[in-house]
C-alpha cells in the first residue's frame, strides 16, 4: 500500500506519522510511505535573485528540518520513507503529490472544526479531500487499537456513492487484520411526526405507527440490500445496525462507541458547497472523535 503523511512539524502531523508507525495492521508488511512538506513558494523576485537551484535547495533544506523527527521516528518503526517536497498552497500541493504518486491512502490529522468554523478558517484536510479522488483517513483524537479484531463501522444508503466505502474495505483487506468486524450502519428519517395542524387549528394523524414503521423499513431494506449484497459475495462477515435520527450525529455517536475506524462515502465538495448542501461525511467529522476514512468515487 503507498501511503502519503503530510508533515508540517506540528501536533497533528506529528499524530498521523505515529498512527502509521504504531499500527502495521492498518497499513500492511511493506507499505510505500512518502512524507510531503508543502511550502509557499518564495516571491519571483527573490528567485531571481537566488537562483533557481538555490531557492530549490532552500525548500529541500526546510522540508529535511521539518521531516526530520518523521523520518527519525518511522525509522525506528523498521518503515523506510521518501521526503518529497510540494510547492503551493498547502491542500492543493498535498492533493497533486497524492495524485502524482499514485497513493492508495492520506493520512492526516485533523481538528474536526464545526461545519461554520471550517468555513471561516479553512481546513488543509477539508481542501485535501475536495481536491483529490485518493481516500483520505482523519485522525480525530480516538486511537485505533493495536488490538485485533478491529471493529470497522461502514456508512450506507443504497446509493453508488454509499457503496464506495463498502468496495475500498474488500479492495484493502489487509488493511484491517484479521477477522475485523465490519458493521453496516443506516440512519433513516425520522418518520415520527403524528400530527399536523389544518387551517382551522384542529390536527389530523399523518402517519399510522404502523405506517411508520414500514416506511422505516423501506428505507433501511433499501441502503443495506445493494451493500450486503457485495459482502456476501465476498464472503466477509457482517453484521447491520439501523439508526433513526440526523444521520451526521447519529453516525458519530454511534462509532465513538462502538467502532474503532469509521468508513464513509462522500463528494468531496468544498467547505463552502458542503455547508449548504450538508455533508453527512464533514458532519460526522465535526461532531465525532473516531477515526474517518473518507472514500471519494472512482472516476
């Protein structure tokens, strides 16, 4: 498996460089690992002035400082990794390393900021993901374990897009040791709304419980029949947990309980598109501290 760490000397780089260097379940016997330190280019000016084989220099002699601990420590994991050095903004450069390398996974820390937050301050790992098809894991604060079985939460809905997550997990199975136990989680509507007020201020029954609960049904046979499908032609054990609620909250509460890596289709949008359309994917990584892998289509 090639896998891409961003590194920058800070807590959070620092957080995904141990994450990899301590879980060799997760990454298998012989990943490629690259270390990618992006850095803004110096003015054109300056260049000019220093040459473009020094200013080359000058970013390979930062990016070596910055990566040093990095190296040192994936070193001492018995993992060898290449430095490269990306000019650019920080989640654009990131995204066409990722691109250019071929990797499989990014692996990133991340503060997991509110929804409106994100889109005031700007998120590297949030750019990453809008700009990039390769899946993209965050790291929210809650360790995977180094024990086995590891408990892997997949998010559904019935939809190609829902389906993506469930493909990388058959795709990549060496990524989660032996006999993980993979979880299929749906969080339907809430159909629960009894009554309704008509114009002259009396109220009328909208839906019947039993009504409720075959519309329930319904939408939970419909995201799981095309996902279960995929695992037992593959013959992986599963097990299916329904939620009823706001998806993004229900999601988050219940990996943070209950699973140890959380998998989950998403667009990819922007911080701004994704606050207006709403992001299951952003609102679980807002609100949850498990670790998220975030799985984009294919093209």
């Amino acid at each position: 498996m090639k896998i891409l760490i961003p590194v920058d000397g800070s807590r959070l780089s620092q957080d995904a460089v141990e994450f990899v260097a301590g879980r060799s379940t997760l990454v298998g016997a012989s990943p490629e690992i690259s270390l990618v330190n992006a850095q803004w280019p110096l003015s054109s000016q300056a260049e000019r002035i220093v040459g473009r084989a020094a200013t080359r220099a000058i970013y390979r002699e930062r990016a070596e400082q910055i990566a040093r601990p990095a190296l040192a420590l994936l070193t001492r994991a018995g993992m060898k990794a290449e430095l490269k050095v990306a000019i650019g903004s920080a989640a654009e450069a990131i995204a066409r390393a990722a691109d250019a390398s071929g990797a499989d996974l990014i692996v990133m820390g991340s503060h997991g900021r509110t929804e409106l937050k994100r889109v005031l301050l700007g998120s590297v790992a949030y750019g990453v993901l809008a700009r990039t098809r390769v899946p993209v894991l965050l790291l929210r604060g809650k360790p995977v374990p180094k024990r086995e079985p590891l408990r892997v939460a997949i998010t559904v809905d019935g939809s190609r897009l829902g389906l993506e997550a469930v493909k990388f997990a058959l795709r990549h199975p060496e990524m989660f040791g032996a006999q993980p136990k993979f979880a299929l989680v749906h969080v339907a509507a809430d159909f629960v709304m009894p009554f309704a007020g008509d114009m002259m201020g009396a109220t009328a029954t909208l839906f019947t419980p039993d009504q409720i609960e075959s519309l329930r049904e319904a939408a939970f046979e419909a995201a799981f029949a095309p996902a279960r499908k995929l695992m037992r032609r593959a013959q992986v054990p599963f097990s299916e947990v329904r939620l009823t609620g706001v998806a993004g909250d229900q999601i988050a509460a219940y990996a943070r309980r209950h699973a140890d890596l959380l998998l989950i289709g998403s667009h990819g949008y922007g911080a701004l598109r994704a606050a207006v359309l709403g992001s299951v994917a952003l609102r679980v990584a807002a609100r949850g501290n498990t670790p998220l892998l975030i799985v984009r289509p294919r093209r």
